[in-house]
DNA sequence: CTAATTGCAAACGCTTTGCAGGTCC
DNA sequence: GGACCTGCAAAGCGTTTGCAATTAG
C-alpha cells in the first residue's frame, strides 16, 4: 500500500552506520566504518556495514566510488562536493572543487535527457614534491 | 627521446598485449585482453597479462580506470580522449567529451603545481528511456 | 651467459552469501 | 507472530606473488 521504495528498517546498527557517515567528512570504505563503529563502542558486523551501505546507495542516500584497491567508497550524499587530486608517486591528496566541471556535467546531463545525474572525477599526476 | 624510461623487453606476450590494447576501442578489463588473446591464438599467461598492464600503466603507455565490480580497466593512451555518461539503470552508455573538463584539469594541476595530470571523469544518471 | 620474463598455482584482500538466531512492529 | 535484520564463517572474485623453467640480448 505504502509504497516504500526501500524497505529500511531503522535499526540500532543502521543508525550507527549512519552516524559514523555523518561524523566522517570524506569517503569512507566499508572496513574503515566498522573500524569506527568498533572504535565507538557500537559492536556491528562487518558483513552487516557491507549489506547495509549497499542497501543505502540503492536507495540514493549515499555516493559510491571505487578506491584504487578496488575498494568501494561511500559518503553521505550532502556532503560538501568536492574531487581530489592524487600524487601518482607519494599519494598526497588535495582536495579540488570544479564549478566548471558542475556546470559542464548538468549540461551534458540534459542534453543527453539523463535524470539524477551524478559524477565521479579524479585527477591524477605528480606533485611538486616528486617532481 | 626514444629513452625507455621501464626497462620493458618486447616479448612475444607484451606484443600481442598491446596490440589487444591497440584494437580495443574502449576500455578492457586484464581478463578482457586474456580472453582476447587466447580467442586470437596468442597463448599468455593470465598473471603475464595482469604483471605487463601494471608495468605499462606505470610506465603511462596506458589509462587505468576503476570498474564498478572492483576490477581495473585500461585503455591504451593514443585513444580518442572521452568520458561516459552511464545510465545507472539499464547501462547504456553515452560517449561525451569535454573540452571545459580538459582545460580545468590543466588550470587545476597548475594551480597546485603537480606535472604529468591525466583524470577519470565518469557520468551516472538515468536515462530517458528508463524514466 | 645473465638478467628479465613467463606460467602455474597458491595466497590475498575485499565483498557477498547461506543459515540459524535475534529484533522490530 | 511474521517479516526483516544480524552475525558468523565460508565461499566468490579479481588480483598478486613465489618459484622454477624459459627466453631475449
């Protein structure tokens, strides 16, 4: 009757996995979060943070990215949007915004007629340090 | 100029892997190229494929990607540089350059002064026929 | 000949899944 | 009470690595 587009049973274990994606300002991997919770006091299981991340980032309420160690990475969708620009040799991260790129992809967005679009954007090089 | 900057020998394998990577237009995953080979009568090892597209990604003769199953995907560098637009319910995909994207990238790495800045831009949404 | 390279199979890290028990409404 | 949720441990998947045999220069 209701339609529930996610079933999402507000438990003690997804409140907590909630919580420790609001404290966290950036990207976080399914481990690094179950590290937190533990960290916190809040005993959950590894394959639950799994399952319950999957269930929120089919339901909208986090973004996805894959890490290089073929990790995925979650944070929470209000986030402060932002990319990074890694150093392909000492792995020093800056963190860039790109009004331009924002702009650029919603116009490709309806240019194309493609809804709720969101992107993924990494910048890679060699910073001064290693140069 | 024609300095080998990664002391790579030329085998038999390495060829017939950068020519796998020569005629695939898009992006191809290490099992990809394997099953090409071998499809092509080329007889490689699977580790041979995984150990030659780390050394060239690192030697930057060719473009690593994440794919969304936590495998890398690699292109060679020479390809017509584009991005995608991936509808995030039936998978079409759309090829989309921007040239707006390129030249922020470069300001952005200037900026921050690192050299060698290549970026992976991906576009998700969902697309017309699937709304 | 010497050092780089290959192939195989075992090892690895991240993620998913089967199942028995617990929890929410 | 019934459906959903959880935890554990085992399985799955892509990738990496150790080691002996092979090949390029």
């Amino acid at each position: 009757m209701t339609d529930n587009p996610t079933s999402l049973r507000p438990t003690r274990q997804r409140r907590a996995i909630t919580e420790a994606l609001a404290d966290a300002a950036d990207f976080q991997s399914a481990q690094d979060i179950h590290d937190a919770l533990r960290h916190a006091g809040d005993k959950v299981g590894l394959a639950t943070v799994y399952r319950t991340l999957q269930a929120m980032a089919e339901a909208g309420e986090v973004d996805v990215l894959q890490g290089t160690g073929g990790e995925s990475v979650y944070r929470r969708c209000s986030t402060h949007h932002h990319h990074h620009l890694v150093c392909r040799s000492c792995g020093r991260t800056v963190e860039v915004t790109g009004p331009a790129v924002e702009t650029w992809a919603d116009a490709v967005a309806r240019e194309h007629d493609f809804a709720e679009v969101s992107h993924s954007l990494e910048l890679f090089g060699i910073c001064a340090d290693c140069r």
